[in-house]
C-alpha cells in the first residue's frame, strides 16, 4: 500500500544540474518551490493556470508549467530553468539575439519566452515564421507585439 | 490562488493507485495535471488525497498496432499522440486531433487518460473516442471492466468512471473509410467553439464536440452532393442531435466544422 | 552649442543597457523581493456586485497556524479619495458595504500566501445583498438608484458646442446616426500587482516597494491617506512587468499593505493573482457614444454631435478618473486629423457597481479613433465613395498648421496626408480592391480599414493625474562618469538607454559612463512617472536640460584649466578640447577630477562639484503625434472568426531617440489593439458578476493572432526640447479603429459595420445572418 501524507515531504531536484533536497508540502507547486525554497526567481508566475506560460521550465528537456506541477512529482527528472540557460559569464546565443533584436521590454515574460524557444532550437528542425510563432503561441507577452522575439529566435537559429 | 491541503500518495503499480482510490472516496488522480491543477489552484477541487499515477508512465504509455485495432495507455501524453508514427499512420486523425489542444508545453504533460476522465464537453479527445468507436478500459479493486465511449461520456464533465476507478487504457477498431477532422477556436490552443470528426465510407458520421454536454456523434443516411443542401444536412443532423436552442452562433459553426471535415475526408 | 547640433546618440538604434539583467533572470520583480521575517497577505474580496456587510467574524480565520493578522477597517480606517474633487472615496478595506465584485473587505497577514488563503476561506462575512446597479443609460437616470446615496450617479458632466453649431449641422445635405461602444478592457499586464512594505529599524522610515509607475505618486498618496510625513516614506519600484496605465493608480491594497508592516512591524508583502488582477486593477474603456453627423455631396464633413458616456465603475482610482478621461479627453480629439468645423458634446460620467475605471493605455485614443475613423467609413459608404478619398478631401493641410480643432486643441505640425498616403502606398491599396473583389467571388472575404489618428502626448497639464514637468538631476562622479536620477517609472520603455543617449550626447561622454536612476524617491527628484506618452518628450527634455546645464558647468572648468573661452570649448568622445585647436585638450574624467578632488584648481567663485538639476515643462500643454495605420483582415463568414493578415504603420513621433524602441512600441500597441478589436472583452452578467476572471476567458492575443508589421517613420520636430514627441500610446489609439474598419469593410457585402468593439465571432455571424435573411 503506497504511503499517504499530507505533512511536508523531503524530496530531491535536480535542478540546472543540481541537486536540492527540499521538504516542501504537497500543495506546493513547483514555481513556487523553484522560486521561494531555491531562490531561482527568474522562473516567473503570471496566472497559475497554464495559460501565460511565464513559468515554463524544461523537464527533460521538454517545455511544461511549472505552474501545473508539484514539487514533489519532480523526484528523478531533469529540470531546467532560465537560470540554466544562461552562461556564467555573458549571453547565450539565444540571448544575445533577444538583446539585438530587441525582443523584450518589461521583461517578464523573457525566461518563459527563452525557455520555450530554447526547446525549439534544440529540435533542430528548420524553422518558419510560422512555425516559430506557433510554438511560441503558448508564452504570452504583453509588450512587445511578438515580432522581434520570432525575429530574435530565427536569427539564433541561423547563429546555432 | 494556492491550493488547500491535499495528501499525497504516489501509485508505484495500477494495484496501488486503485486501492488507494478505494481506501480514500475523495481522493483523486493526477495525471498531466492540466485541468486538475488549475481546479486546484483555484480551489474549486478540493480532493483529500491526490493518487499520482505518473510513476506507473512505463506501464501507462503504450502505443500498439495489433492488426485490427490501436490500444493507447493512459498516460499517453499528447505531444506524442500527435507525433507517433504508428498513431499517425493508422489513425492520422487522432494525431491530428491531438495537435490542436492546447499549447506545446500543455501537450507535453497532459495525458489521453486524463482529457477522457475530465470530459470537457469542448475537449478533442472525447470526441475522438467517440467518432472512433473506442473502446475505454477502466480498472478498479474489483477488476477491469470495459465501456464503450458511445456510453462513456454522459454530460459535462461527467463520465461513466467510478470515483474508484482507473482508466488504464483505450482500444480503437481500425477506421474504416475516410476521416476529416475540423475545428473553429478564438485562439490557436484555445478550446474549440466547435469541432467536428466526420467519417466517410460505407456509412456517413459526424462527431461534434463544443456543441453540448458530451460529444454528439450522428450517422446520416444519406449526405447530398451539394453544398448548400448539404449545409442544410448538417444542420438537421444537428437539431436532431442536440435540439433546436443552440444558439444561432454555434449552429454555424458546428456546420462550418462539419463541412470543413467533410472536404478533408475526400 | 556645437556637440548638441550633431548628436551621436540621438537617433541611434541603440541596442538597451536593461536587457543583460532581464535576459540572464538577475532582475528582481516584485515578488522577488524577499527579505527575512516577511509575511505574506491574502484579501477576502466581495462576492457581491452591491451589499451591505451585516457582519464579519475573523475568530476562525485568526486561529489558523501562521496567521498573525486579521484586518478589516477598523484595523486600516484610511480612505482613498481626492477630497474636494469628488464626493466619494474609497476605504481601504470595505466600511459597512461593498461596491463591486472584487472590492476588498478582510485582508489575512499569514506565514505565506498559501497559509493566508487558508484562513481567508474561514474567514465569515455576512451580506444583504442590494440590487446592482450595472446598466450606463440607466445609472445616469439614476436607476434603479444611486450607488452612494450622498452623491449622484452622475459625477462628471459637461457640454460643449462650436458657435454656429445648431445652423451649421440643420443646413448640411446629408445626416448619419450611429451609437457607438466599447466593452470594459483591461490592461492585464504579464506581472500582476503588487507591494511590500517594511519599517527600517533604525530610522522608523517605512520602505514600501510598490509594482508602479509612479513612484512619488504613490508616497504623495501613501502620506496624504495615511497621514504619515512624506519624508518617512521611501518608495522604491522594482522592475516592473508592465504597466499601460493600470498601474498608475494608488491602490487600497498599497495601503493595507503598508498599514499592516506599521502594525505588525513585519515586512509584509502583497501579489495579486491574476483573478484577483482582472477583478481589481482598473478596468478600461466601457464607453457609450451616441453619435451624429452631418456632411456634404463631395465627402466633406461639416459637424459631428456626440453624446460621451463612460461607467466609472464604483470609485474613482487616485489619481485618475478612467471615465473622465476616456469622455473629456476623448471629445478634445474626436476630429482627429480631420479638419471638421463644428463639434458639440454632452458628457456624463456614470458610477456604478462596478470595478473602478481608469487608465489603460491610449485612455482616450481609442475611443476617439474608433468613432472618428468609424464615421468617415459610414459617410464614405453612404455616398458609395472610396473610403481613403474620403480621408484625403477632410484630412488638415500642412498649410493650416499649427491647427487649432473644434475643440480648441492646437495640434503640432505633423505629416498627416503625408503619412497616410505612404501608408497606402505600402499596403498596395491601389491593388487591394482588385484582389479583394477577386477573392469574394471564390468565397473569402477580405477587408482593409485605414488609421489616420493623432496621438495626444506629454500632458503639461495636471488632468492627467499626473505633475506637468519632470525632473532630472545629474551628478558627474569624480571619475568623470554620470549618475542621472529621474522620477520616472518605467515598465519595460527603455528609459535607462533612452535617457542616457540624450544626456551622453550632451556632455560627450560614452553611452555606458551614464547612468540611469529611476523609481526610487529617495534618489530622484519629484517627478510624474511615466504615463501618458510623456517620459520622452517631458523625462527627455529634462534630461536634455540638465545635460545642457552640467555641459556648462564643465565648459566653464575646462575653459578655465585649458585657458581658453567657455563658449569655445567642445565635449565629445570623453574630451574637452579647444575649438580648432583639438591639441588643446583635457579628458573629461580630469575635469571631473579637479571639480571633486583637486578644487584648488577650479575657477574661483564657481561650486565645488558638478552636479545639477533641472526641470522641464513643455511649451505646448499637450504634444500631438500623429500616423496612419492600415490593416488587411480576412473574415470566415462561417465561423465568425477574423484574422488580422497584413499591417503597416507610418509613425510621426518627431525626432526619435532611439527607432528600435520606437518600433518596440508600435509593435507592442499594435498587438494590444487586435486584442481590443477581437479579443478582449470584460463581461459582466445581470447580477454584477464578472465572469472573464480567468486568462481563458479574457482572451489576450498570442504570436499567432498578431500579423506580422511594416513600419516607416516620419520625423516632423515639435518645439519641445530635442524635437521630440510622445509615442507610448499611438499604436494602441489608432489600431483598434483600423481593425474595426477592415472587418466593416471585408463585410460590406452583408452590409456590415462595426459599432462595438471588441468584434466578437457572434456578432460577425448576425452581421451575415441579418444580410442572409
Ligand atoms: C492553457 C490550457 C489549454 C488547454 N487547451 C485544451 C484544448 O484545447 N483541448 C483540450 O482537450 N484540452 C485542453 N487543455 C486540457 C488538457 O488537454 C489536459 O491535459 C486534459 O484535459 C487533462 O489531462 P491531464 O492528463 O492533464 O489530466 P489531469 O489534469 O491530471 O486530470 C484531469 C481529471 O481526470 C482525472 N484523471 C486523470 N487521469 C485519470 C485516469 N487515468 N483515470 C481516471 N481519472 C483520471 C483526474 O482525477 C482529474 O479529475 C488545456 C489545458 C490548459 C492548461
Ligand atoms: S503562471 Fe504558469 S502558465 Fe501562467
Ligand atoms: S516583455 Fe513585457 S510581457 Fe513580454
């Protein structure tokens, strides 16, 4: 018989790379538990409802919301977050295409944005403007009207 | 927006996660957690125990061809539905299907299980099974017992699983004829207005969903070779299905979806 | 002087200096900002549309583990309210009845958030509900009552009329009527809301950290509603993720915020979710305009008479009323760029139980574009003419600048035909109609609506709830590089690459030794924030002032140390040197030395130091931008569904500062504009609830739902400082009305025209149902 609790639990993330061993509850999503135990902020919450896709993180490699999961069923995958994404010392190509093609204003959407274009790219597959946009579509972003970031994730993709 | 207190119970076998059902009557399963998780967000589930049923994947996510029919586990995330190469080549419409929920990362964690159980009259998958003729597989501390999906879905978000059961998997008959699938929604990923399945081969079936509380699948008899009269077809075929009170709107999108379908299949 | 005449920077596509911290997730939102000891709130909010409370019991919400406060009123009795301009304010927490679905009544300090929810459920209210009042026409009636018995349902009233009105309008050939309206939008920026507060231990000051756009703006009120001495408070905005308005306003939460870290002597930290954000920000738009106009055989419009109505919702946000904004502002520009001799308007502002209206970019932009642009088309269609003569045969000529409107606005001199026939010429029009016509036959109907719009910007005047001037004070650090602290709040703008452009162009230094502080009271100077398209024109000119006066200041140093005539000297690429004479030189660090470090060597009689401040009002009391915007949308006639396909805009904003960040904005207004078209729509139902509190419900438009946007600029300098005009809210203003437009037009065949925004599918499918039957 599997074991039932609802007090906090002690779990293992692999997070970036690394290992955090956490006792969180249940109840505890992993956005917040990405932001408020491990103190990785860039990790962004805009409606706890899966639609913004400001929380998107990579688990095992594929885009989903850390808005929609609890920690605790995260023991034994991989998680990645922008803070993974971004090199010790400068930009990434990615980035610095964001930087170049001015393809944030506020900011807030950009790790989500960042992550989910970082997916794509690792597809390796040929991108259209279409293509691009309708992976984005997921990931919305208020300021900036979309067109530079699609522009941004193209140009990485010729730079990769 | 946090959730209320809930404990956790990770099924690590189908013997687990039922008996845990069984020992807990308000308990739920998580699966994807894409329509779960925002209920429990917005505290409008408020479940005692959550049964993950994540660890059972390996078990769960079965794609196979056995000839004559296509068996899918539970825990078929979407994102795969949509790109398996044996779904794609036996039952392209189902791929299809899938690739029009949601977004990129939703596909990735929501499971074929979970978007059957939660029955969103506006969802894909429930129609499909129910234009496919499927076969629905659920299993409870009493054993395993199958449902057709004609009988499965009985009204908005309600289905003919027990609060103890597990559904485990799906068995599709190979489609016969041609299929066309159609849907019209505000946004890319959004639910649909309105979406159609049609089937075209020795008989004639269109599937609607967003229409009503459950998906509505109706055979016709005989389907006119013009489109004006059969535009009129299709509205029959939905005044007999659902009534006459849909509003004037959704009517002329459940026959845009229809025809749209319908051209597909040629 | 010499180096402001050629400017490096200005001009330049300069890539930003925030971009690093945002890229690499090192910048700090609101709720990254954690300190030890914090405590987080949740809020009870109404249920009820209209109510009075009967009773509140917190006992079993306060029991709860981690809970350390229960407040309702009692605990937090400050009101928000702008005593002597309106009859009503708003508590902090609701005082014996609530308003509107949403309002806050209880609000629960706890552990953390997920705590604090916990005991807001058990928290118990009792109600006795009232009827809603919700209908616009009606409330100004005052039906079925009032919604604060100690003042009218009417709060803002006006009326106006060109002299010759009545005669002009009775004499015209023709008349049209149309009764125009747009649904309650909002601004939902991606961050939502949010504050903390924390008393220093050492000084007794408080510390307030607050999501806005206004910092001095929410520490004026802060100190005004809470009656604590201005000085005490230090409001710092973090990065900001958003703000188009909404988040200009003082807020009740800002209060009960700080009035809880007061109490408990905790930092206490407050973020609003996104249900919360679609109940509680301010709300926008929810105008009525019942609209006439008369015009003559050749197109030529002689006289519109409108009728503005706006539903405030249940207060009115400090410092902004949405309603009289949207009206008063709106009725200032319902010309537009056409030259229509006579106007006359009546306004009425509403209460009712609503969310508070206010600011969401563009306020009275749209509105205007919307009816203005919507009437060309009607009269362009009622005389069978081409919609785009019309324009031309009413748009000012550039010889009538500048152009005094019906209204008695003076607009700047601008490029109005010009901009709009390059913005013909770029979408093909003359070969749209061709195509157009060819594609109806196979069944597709595709549209094009045309933008001309002029984008009111900088506000001088105080109407806008903002102060007329801003502010900048410049300190060159003795290592010759510049600390600039202006009181904007930016959200995403660019100002801190913006900025430093104009002030290194001043005093020729490198774009990276400058600087750019803002957001923080304690470090800049009062200012308004950033609204109302004027951090460029009013923050720029402030920044070019000071720039100009810290120039001079070290002119004078170097003149001295290189013995030569102040007037003589030249600052550029880190250097003084001596006009003609580029032997004669000294870098500008050794300036900064000898004003700091070696003051022996400074010209007698002037200030150790090299520091300034200088503000700046603009000469005109509002700058006009103007631009055309053309969209092409193909509408599904069976599915109700439009898409926008093509866009291009020609933007005339003035001297531009940076055209990359120019072009950011255009996008970024453009895309919000096909959500105020098509997508996003605050419904409320008969009971006063409303029921798009979800992100799925309030539909924003993803990259998939936004065409891809030519644009093209046109600089016509304005006699601001530098040239340069306000375009924070033009894409917005002009873009609704050019989708609007395109969907009449693809719809012509049924005889379709919009009158309300947003065009939902359904009411596509009446349009073409109506025609069909
Ligand atoms: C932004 C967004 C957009 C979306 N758009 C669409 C869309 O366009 N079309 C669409 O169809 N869906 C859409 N979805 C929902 C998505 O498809 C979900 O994945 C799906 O509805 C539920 O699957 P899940 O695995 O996530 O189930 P969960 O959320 O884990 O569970 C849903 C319900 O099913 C029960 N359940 C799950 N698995 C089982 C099982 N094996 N046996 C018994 N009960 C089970 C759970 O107890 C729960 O009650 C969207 C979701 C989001 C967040
Ligand atoms: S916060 Fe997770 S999708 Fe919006
Ligand atoms: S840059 Fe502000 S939401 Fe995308």
């Amino acid at each position: 018989m599997a074991e039932a609790s609802i007090q906090p639990l002690t779990v293992t993330l692999k997070v970036n790379g690394r290992d955090y061993t956490v006792t969180v509850e249940p109840r505890w999503t992993l956005a917040d538990v990405l932001r408020h135990q491990l103190g990785l902020t860039g990790t962004h919450v805009g409606c706890e409802q899966g639609v913004c896709g400001a929380c998107t993180v990579l688990v095992d490699g594929e885009p989903a919301r850390s808005c929609l999961m609890f920690a605790v069923q995260m023991e034994g995958h991989e998680i990645v977050t922008i803070e993974g994404l971004t090199p010790e010392a400068g930009l990434s190509p990615l980035q610095e295409a964001f930087h170049r093609h001015h393809a944030l204003q506020c900011g807030f959407c950009t790790p989500g944005m960042l992550v989910t274009a970082t997916a794509l790219l690792n597809q390796g597959k040929p991108l259209t403007e279409e293509t691009v946009r309708e992976a984005l579509s997921g990931n919305l972003c208020r300021c900036t009207g979309y067109q530079f970031i699609v522009d941004a994730v193209m140009d990485a993709q010729g730079g990769k | 927006m946090k959730p209320a207190p809930f404990g956790w119970i990770r099924a690590h076998s189908v013997a687990e996660a039922v008996a845990a059902l069984r020992e807990h009557p308000e308990a739920k399963v998580i699966a994807g957690g894409q329509s779960l998780v925002p209920l429990l967000n917005f505290r409008l589930s408020r479940p005692s125990h959550l049964v993950d049923i994540n660890p059972l994947e390996t078990s769960l996510n079965q794609v196979e061809w056995s000839g004559s029919a296509l068996t899918l586990g539970a825990l078929v995330r979407h994102q795969r539905l949509a790109e398996h190469p044996v779904v794609r080549e036996r039952v392209p419409v189902l791929s299809r299907a899938a690739s029009h929920i949601g977004h990129w990362a939703i596909r990735v964690r929501g499971t074929l299980g979970g978007s059957i159980s939660h029955a969103d009259p506006a969802a894909e998958l429930p129609a499909a099974m129910v234009a496919l003729n499927a076969v629905l597989v659920a299993q409870s501390a009493d054993g395993t017992r199958e449902i057709p999906a004609s009988e499965f879905f009985q009204g908005y978000y309600t289905t003919a699983l027990q609060a103890d059961e597990l559904l485990t998997a799906v068995r599709i008959p190979a489609p016969e004829g041609r299929w066309g699938f159609a849907e019209v929604a505000r946004r890319l990923g959004d639910f649909a207005l309105a979406g159609a399945f049609v089937q075209r081969g020795s008989r004639v079936a269109v599937t609607w969903f967003g229409v009503a509380g459950a998906p509505v699948r109706v055979e016709l008899t005989e389907v006119p070779a013009d489109a004006r009269e059969r535009e009129v077809a299709w509205r029959q075929a939905l005044t007999t299905a659902v009534g006459s009170d849909l509003e004037v709107a959704k009517v002329a999108q459940a026959v845009a979806v229809a025809e749209k379908a319908w051209s597909e299949a040629q | 002087m010499q180096q402001a005449m050629r400017p490096q920077m200005m001009g330049a596509r300069v890539s930003r200096v925030e971009d690093q911290r945002l890229l690499t997730a090192q910048a700090r939102f609101m709720d990254d900002i954690q300190v030890p000891g914090m405590l987080e709130i949740a809020f009870v909010r109404s249920p009820h549309a209209a109510a009075e409370i009967v009773s509140i019991d917190t006992s079993r919400a306060a029991q709860v583990p981690g809970v350390h406060k229960v407040m309702t009123f009692d605990d937090c009795p400050y009101w928000l309210w702008m005593r002597g301009v309106f009859k009503v304010g708003q508590p902090a927490l609701a005082h014996g009845e609530v308003y509107y679905v949403g309002q806050p009544v209880v609000a629960v300090v706890a552990e953390n958030r997920y705590i604090a929810e916990d005991a807001a459920e058990l928290v118990e209210v009792v109600y006795r509900p009232k009827e809603p009042v919700l209908d616009m026409r009606e409330a100004i009636a005052e039906r079925p009552r009032r919604v604060h018995p100690e003042a009218e349902n009417v709060f803002f009233h006006r009326e106006y009329q060109t002299p010759g009105f009545e005669e002009a309008f009775a004499q015209a050939p023709h008349h049209l009527s149309e009764t125009f309206s747009l649904s309650r939008q909002t601004a939902v920026t991606l961050e939502p809301r949010g504050t903390a507060a924390m008393v220093d231990p050492a000084t007794g000051r408080l510390t307030v950290y607050a999501s806005t756009q206004a910092p001095h703006r929410v520490r004026l009120d802060l100190a005004t509603f809470m009656d604590i001495p201005e000085t005490q408070i230090r409001v710092i905005t973090p990065e900001v993720g958003g703000g188009f308005g909404m988040k200009a306003a003082t807020y009740p939460e800002d209060v009960v915020v700080v009035q809880a870290a007061r109490t408990l002597r905790r930092p206490v930290k407050w973020i609003s979710d996104r249900m919360e954000s679609l109940l509680s920000d301010v709300h926008g738009r929810d105008d009525i305009h019942d609209v006439e106009v008369a015009f003559d055989d050749t197109g030529k419009i002689i006289a519109i008479r409108d009728h503005l109505m706006a539903d405030g919702g249940a207060f009115i946000p400090v410092p902004f009323s949405g309603a009289v904004g949207e009206t008063s502002l709106a009725a200032m520009v319902l010309t537009g760029p056409y030259d229509i001799p006579h106007l006359a308007y009546t306004i009425d502002c509403t209460f009712s139980n609503k969310t508070p209206l206010g600011a969401y970019r563009g306020v009275w932009g749209p509105v205007a574009s919307f009816i203005q642009e919507g009437i060309v088309d009607r009269v362009a269609r009622y005389l069978k003419m081409d919609p785009a003569e019309v324009r031309r045969r009413n748009m000012i000529r550039d010889e009538q600048f500048p152009y005094k409107n019906a209204a008695g606005m003076v607009y700047d001199r601008g490029s109005y035909l010009e901009s709009f026939e390059r913005a013909l010429d770029m979408i093909g029009y003359a070969d749209f109609r061709a195509r157009q016509k060819a594609l109806r036959q196979q069944g597709r109907y595709l549209g094009i609506g045309i933008s001309c719009f002029v984008e009111p910007s900088a506000m001088a005047s105080s109407e806008a709830g903002s102060v007329g001037y801003e502010s900048c004070s410049l300190r060159m650090e003795p290592s010759g590089r510049v600390i600039a602290a202006l009181g904007l709040g930016p959200t995403g703008q660019g100002h801190e690459t913006t900025m430093a452009q104009l002030i290194a162009d001043q005093i020729g230094v490198k774009l990276e030794d400058v600087i750019v502080l803002h957001g923080d009271t304690d470090s800049a100077p009062m200012g308004g924030g950033t609204g109302g398209s004027r951090s460029a024109t009013i923050g720029g000119g402030a920044a070019l002032v000071a720039g100009r006066q810290l120039r001079e200041k070290l002119a004078q140093v170097a003149a001295h140390l290189l013995e030569a005539a102040p007037e003589d000297i030249v600052l550029e690429d880190g250097k003084a040197w001596v006009s003609g004479v580029p032997e004669r030189s000294l870098a500008i660090r050794d300036i900064a030395r000898a004003a700091y470090l070696d003051v022996k060597r400074m010209p007698g009689g002037m200030p150790v130091g090299l520091e300034v401040t200088a503000r700046y009002l603009p000469p005109r009391p509002i700058t006009f931008s103007n631009g055309c915007h053309i969209a092409e949308v193909e509408v599904d006639i069976r599915t109700g569904v439009a898409r926008v396909t093509r866009y291009v805009v020609v933007n005339d904003c003035g001297r531009l500062i940076n055209p990359t960040i120019v072009e950011g904005q255009i996008l970024g207004g453009v895309a919000q504009g096909v959500g105020s078209a098509i997508l996003e729509r605050l419904h409320y139902d008969e009971n006063g609830q409303l029921t798009t509190t979800t992100l799925l419900d309030y539909l924003l438009p993803e990259a998939t739902d936004v065409p891809r946007v030519q644009m093209a600029h046109i600089e016509t300098p304005s006699e601001s400082e530098g040239g340069i005009k306000g375009m924070g809210e033009g894409s917005l203003i002009a873009s609704p009305a050019a989708i609007a437009g395109a969907i009449a037009d693809a719809l012509e065949p049924f005889g379709g025209l919009v009158d309300r925004l947003p065009v939902q599918p359904s009411d596509v499918l009446a349009m073409v149902g109506r025609a069909a039957s």
